[in-house]
C-alpha cells in the first residue's frame, strides 16, 4: 500500500506545519486559547493512524485474517476462550511485545509499568494458564498487548486491532465494544460453515447498525471448506444478500476468502495460491476505502479547524488589537475596569455549570444503582419462577458432566438475556435522557456566556464587530456547545473537529453517542464462572435425584447464584460508575475549560497591549509593525489552506 499513502503523509505534513504556524501566530498575538486549541489538533492529527478492527465470534478466524493480511504469524491463532486482550498490531523496527497492566479500581494506586517481553512467549500472558473451569477472565491483570513488527501494512500508518471473541464472555465483548467507535474501519469476520447466527445479527444491528455500516466490511471466512459444493455456496450467497446488502446498500464490502490459505501463500511465496484466497480482492477495497474515503476525513478536519482559525486570526482578533494599539492608554485602563464585572459574570456561569455537571453526573451514577439493584430483584423473581420448568427432566437422574454443562447454559442464558433486556429497556434510556439534559444544560450555559463575554468585548473594543456564523466565523457560543462529543464523533478524525467548527449538523446526534458510550457495551457479568458458583457450594454432591429434589436443587442453585450476584453488584456498578466518569470528563468538562479559556485569552491579550503602550511609543509603534506583518502572514496561511482544501477534496 505504501504508494497509495504517499500522498496522505505528504499534505498531512503540510497541513502540520501550517497548524503549527497558526498556533504560533497565536501565541504571539496572546490567544492562549486558540494556541491550545491549535495545539490539540496538531498532536491528534501527528499521533493518527487507521486504526483497523478485526471483529467476530470466537473460532471465525480472526487472528489468522491479520496474520494474512501481514504476511506473517504474529497472533496467535488458537487462544484459549479465557482471555480478555486486546491485541494492537503497530509497526516498529523489531518485532516485540508491550503489555499494559488495567488500572487499579482504588484510588491512590499507581498504574504499573508496560511490561515489554519477547514475541515468542505471548501465549503465556495473553491466556490464563493453568486456571480453573470457569475462573474469571478479570484474573488477566492485562488490559492490552501492542505487538511491534516491522511489516509493510503497518509502515503505511495503519494499527491492525485484534479483538477477543464476541459473545463468547460478556467481558470480551465489552473489552472489544470499547474499541470499537475509535475504529477507522471494522471488518467482521464470520464463518462460511456457521453462516450468521442470531447472536452476529444481533451483534450487527446493535452495535454496527448505528453508524449505517458505512466503514465495515465482512468477511466470510473458510471458503475453502464449501467451494466445492455449488449447493452450499449458492446457500450462503443467499443468506448473505439477505441479510447484509440492506444494511451495506451499494457498497461492496462482502468478500468470501480462505484466510489459512491467505497466509500459506504469503507465506510460501505463492501468489496463485494467495490469489485463490480471495483475500487481494477485499484488500484492495479496503486500500480504496482507507485511502480515499477516511485520508480525506482525516485531513479536512483539521483544515477545517485551521479555516476557522485564519478566518478569527484576521477579522477578530487582529482588528481588536489594533484597536486597542491605537486606544489611549487611561482610556484602556477605564475599559478595563469597567468590563472587569462582565468577565467575572461569565466567569461565575462556567463555574455553575460546572457544580450542575456533577450534580447530573452523580444523580446519573444514583439512578444507575437503583436500576440495576432493581434488575437483580426481577430476575430472581423471573428465574424462580420459571427456572425449572426449562430443563429436561430425563437428564436429571445422573448429574452427568453433560447434565451439569446444560445446568450451567440455562443459568448463563438467562443471566445474560436478563442483562441485555435491562441494558436495552433501563439503563441505555436512562444514560440518554441524562445526556440531553446536561446537552440542554450545556446551550443554555453557552448562550449565556455567550452574552456576558460579547458585553466584556463591548465595553473593551465597542468599535470591532463580532463575526457571526453566517460569515465563515464560528461565534463563542457554538465554539463551546462544539467541544462537546469531540472524542465521539467519527472516530479518531473526528475529536479533531471539537471546539473548532462549532455545532453544525453534529447537534441532534450528540447525546445519544455519548450515551451509547456508557451504555451500549455494559455487559455486566458474574464474578466466577457459573458452573464454579455451584460447583463451590457442593450441590451436585448434595442433590443426585430427580423428581420432588429437582425443586430443591434449583432453589438452592437459585440462592447461590444470587449471592454470587449481589457480593459482585459493587463491582459491577463501579465499572459502569467509572464509565460515566470517564464520559463527563472527556465529552463534557472540556466546555468548562473552553470557557475559561476564552476569559483567559481575551483578558491577556488586553494585558499584554497595555503592557506594550506602558512601555512607551517605541514600543507602541513596534507593536503596530508587528500586527501589519501579522496580518500579511495570516492572509498567506489563509491562500496555503484553501490549496491545502482543493487538494484533498479533489483526492
């Protein structure tokens, strides 16, 4: 691919140094907050990669598609169902391995330091060896590993994503959810000998649905096995335009290939038998898309932000200081004085926010506790009443490993069904309405703002207007409502679009994005495995009969796996508590600071002009000089981004 990306790397170098260039303007005009804002969306748009996510249910061929697409094994292709690592595929100069600890649940303890180990023994750390049936996968003490190689995928900025097995765990999927709206593309690998299970559809329509599948692709996997059988194919071909083409529309992102077979010809050298694969064919789509589509989001954003930032550089912020250069020096002082109450009125409206902010956050993390508590009390009333009746009896004579396996299945089937219908009839509803109301909160807070810091401006410079968002300026108002949901909208590229352009057409889809980030991948789980809870408490050694002690037996299993529950409930709503924490901080408090810097930043570009004009006309004149240059520097920054523009839109 390394042709293709040439391009990309070459104007997103450019489109660097001329962020870079703005931010410096900036700082030296005293906008602190436009040169943090500039500076942000330069470190994002230096780190960015295409970030590809592998996605399935366990035994698809997951591991051996990145291997394919490699060329070389680096994941290994059979690990145990016990694991919950997210595996990152990055390129370095040598292959190696970096293992990141979770972070501790309690507060006041550090984070371990990465563990860097060699390639070869990742199996003993990504799997959890030596435990027991059923032994919690949350015994990992890994979150990630990023594996470094130096291949010709990854040298064209592109970070391949492994993820554990779906639905195999309720934790796997959460692990792998949580990735997922960060994914530049996602391809979903599915089984051409176990075509769509109800549990993959599912999968799809709640959790990729949501983005119109307009950056996923499928692959069906193991071609190979039924190629030879027109029948079947035809069969699977079928099911395929039956249930993906509506959601795909005209975009051809299903592709049938041979991962195993993929890798061999890569591997051996064998470009008939890698051809064969089918596996070129979805490449060269996905280099299309990754390209084409996601390079020119990636860099139009941040031309966007560096549109806007040229356009207030040279009709806001440079008229307002060659207004104040050209003010009598008591006449700012009295200004001054007098838009000083302004500010600090403005000043006491993001601090009120930011108490409403908590307030909403806590009263959210209350709500949460309660619905949840209410949930454990409707499935035990549910699974009392109805527990028993959906076993089979027969089986029941000989607590057989088999009878005991179907046990455990009913138990977890129930557990989980429990928990998808609470977290998609209570707690997602619940997150949602909060949501909006902060969204609420948050343009009312910044119309008010808006008001006090427009009268500051007022009384300091009454002779500059302030742009409006008809013009091509984005008005302080719509800049603050714009920081929220930066980290949510369209990925990675999209964080780069916060506080930047404003609201536009992101308004109505905030809240729910912001939701589904603390809800949607909430799968919460029990402590140990379901047959350990039982096999701990020794009732397939106290109960052997069938008949009237069936009763007994499931009452009993009934008791302990609701104690199982309930000694888990803290744990389980810390880890939803610590998921809207998470989402406040990143989508919300970032308003609060975007005030504060807008009060900063105007305050000290006023200080710094009476600072110069205190110095006396020497450096009065020196400071008009430097604005004329200024001007003529921004108005050729505003000539490189509306190139920079045409070029990539044109791409």
């Amino acid at each position: 691919m390394n042709s293709d990306f040439d391009g990309f790397r070459q104007r997103r170098e450019q489109i660097l140094a001329l962020i870079q260039e703005l931010q410096a303007v900036s700082a030296e005009l005293a906008d602190t907050a436009r040169a943090d804002k500039l500076s942000y969306v330069s470190g994002r748009l230096q780190s960015d990669a295409f970030r590809l996510m592998i996605l399935g249910e366990f035994k698809r061929g997951k591991s051996t598609t990145v291997n394919a697409l490699l060329g070389e094994s680096v994941l290994p292709s059979k690990v145990a169902p016990c694991t919950a690592i997210i595996s990152e595929v990055k390129h370095g100069e040598r292959p190696r391995a970096v293992l990141h600890h979770v972070p501790p649940t309690e507060k006041g303890i550090p984070v371990q330091d990465p563990l860097e180990i060699e390639v070869g023994e990742l199996n003993r750390y990504v799997t959890i060896g030596g435990s027991k049936a059923g032994s919690s996968i949350q015994e990992s003490p890994y979150a990630k590993v990023e594996l470094f190689y130096p291949l010709d995928l990854l040298q064209d900025d592109v970070v391949v994503i492994d993820s554990p097995g779906l639905n195999e765990h309720g934790t796997r999927t959460t692990v792998a959810l949580d990735y997922l709206h960060n994914a530049d593309a996602v391809v979903m690998v599915l089984s051409c000998q176990q075509p769509l299970s109800l549990a993959e559809l599912e999968f799809i329509h709640t959790h990729l649905g949501e983005k119109n599948l307009k950056h996923v692709f499928f692959l069906w996997n193991h071609f190979d096995a039924i190629e030879d059988s027109p029948e079947d194919v035809e069969d699977l071909q079928d099911r395929s335009h039956q249930y993906l083409d509506p959601m795909l529309g005209a975009r051809d992102r299903v592709f049938f290939i041979s991962a195993r077979e993929a890798l061999r010809g890569r591997t051996r050298g064998n470009p008939a038998q890698l051809e064969r694969s089918g596996l070129p064919r979805f490449e060269a789509a996905l280099r299309v898309f990754l390209v084409e589509d996601k390079a020119r989001m990636k860099l139009l954003a941040p031309l966007r932000a560096a549109q806007n930032a040229v356009f207030e550089l040279a009709n806001e912020v440079i008229p307002q200081q060659e207004l104040l250069v050209d003010t009598d020096l008591a006449v700012l002082k009295d200004r001054e004085r007098q838009f000083k109450p302004q500010l600090e009125e403005a000043g006491r409206t993001y601090r009120t926010l930011e108490r409403q902010l908590l307030r909403q956050r806590d009263k959210l993390k209350r709500d949460i506790s309660l619905s949840y508590d209410q949930f454990l009390r409707d499935f035990e009333r549910d699974i009392r009443n109805e527990g028993a009746d959906k076993l089979d009896p027969g089986r029941w004579k000989v607590l057989t490993g088999g009878a005991r396996k179907e046990i455990e299945q009913h138990f977890d089937q129930e557990l989980q069904e429990g928990l998808k219908r609470w977290q998609t009839r209570e707690l997602q509803p619940l997150v949602e309405r909060s949501v909006s109301e902060v969204w609420e909160n948050i343009e009312r807070f910044a119309a008010q703002f808006a008001e006090f810091y427009e009268d500051a401006r007022a009384v300091m410079m009454p002779s500059v207007r302030a742009s409006s968002e008809e013009e091509e300026g984005v008005g302080v108002a719509s800049r603050l409502v714009g920081t929220v949901g930066g980290f949510v909208l369209g990925g990675p590229g999209g964080a780069l679009v916060g506080g930047s352009l404003g609201t536009g057409g992101m308004v109505k889809s905030v809240p729910t994005m912001i939701a589904a980030g603390i809800g949607a991948a909430v799968f919460l789980t029990g402590p140990v495995g379901i047959l350990a809870v039982f096999a701990a408490a020794g009732l397939f050694e106290t109960f052997r009969q069938s008949g009237g002690i069936k009763k007994g037996l499931m009452e009993k299993m009934t008791d302990v796996l609701m104690k199982s529950l309930r000694d888990h409930q803290t744990t389980a709503l810390d880890e939803l508590h610590k998921r809207v924490d998470q989402n406040w901080e990143e989508n919300f408090h970032p308003v609060v600071t975007a005030a504060e810097g807008e009060i900063r930043s105007l305050r000290e570009q006023v200080r710094d002009i009476i600072a110069q004009k205190e110095a006396g006309e020497e450096a009065v004149d020196a400071a008009r000089q430097r604005l004329r240059q200024t001007r003529v520097r921004v108005g050729e920054l505003a000539g490189r981004v509306r190139d920079l523009q045409a070029e990539v839109s044109a791409v």
